[in-house]
C-alpha cells in the first residue's frame, strides 16, 4: 500500500481566484438576503435620531470626574459602595437643569432656505 519506491512529488494546490470571488459575492447577496427575509427590506442603522455629539453635550467635565471618582472606588473595592447613605453623584437643581433644557431648545431650532 505505501511503498518507498514511489515518487515524493510535492503537490500543490492552486485555487481558482476568478471562482473564489464570484462565490464571495454570491454568499455575500445571499447572506443580505436572508437579512432581508427575516427584519424586511427597510434596514436601516441602530442608532438613534439624535446624534453622538447631542448626546455628548450632557457630559461635562464635572459629570466626567464623578464618574472617575465612582469607578476607581468600585475599582477598589471600598467598603463605601455598600452603604446605602453614600451619594456617588451630585443631582443638579432643577433651576439648572431647566436653563440647560431652555438653551438646547434655543439651539435646535433652526431653518435653513
């Protein structure tokens, strides 16, 4: 069955790069057919409507060290995190907080001809 006596050609192995393409492509239209089977034709992003730099303007750089603060006691393990009376993060008044909502409704409104 093995027998010393044949040849140790190496063999080689070549792939066809034309075929290789055409199969990615029709895997790719069949993968975003499928897609398109199961959530419909209307795919659009998961984000929401408002955009990563609205969403930004909330975090200042007060909120920022906070949150440092909190996470490097979590971090830490301090026993503060288990008691119940300990604040992590200050709540702006309600003042401020309808000033902040009073600017952006200023800022978004805005029309362009």
């Amino acid at each position: 069955m093995f027998d010393d006596n044949e040849d140790d050609t190496p063999v080689t192995l070549t792939v066809n790069k034309a075929y290789a393409n055409k199969y990615e492509t029709w895997r790719e239209k069949e993968e975003k057919q499928k897609l398109i089977a199961r959530y419909g034709s209307d795919i659009e992003d998961d984000s929401d409507e408002e955009s990563e730099d609205e969403n930004a303007e909330d975090w200042t750089e007060d909120v920022e060290k906070e949150f440092l603060r909190c996470y490097s006691i979590l971090k830490k393990r301090d026993p503060k995190i288990y008691d119940s009376n300990t604040t992590f993060f200050s709540t702006p008044s309600s003042s401020d907080n309808k000033e902040d909502t009073q600017k952006k409704k200023k800022e978004k409104k805005m029309n362009l001809k």
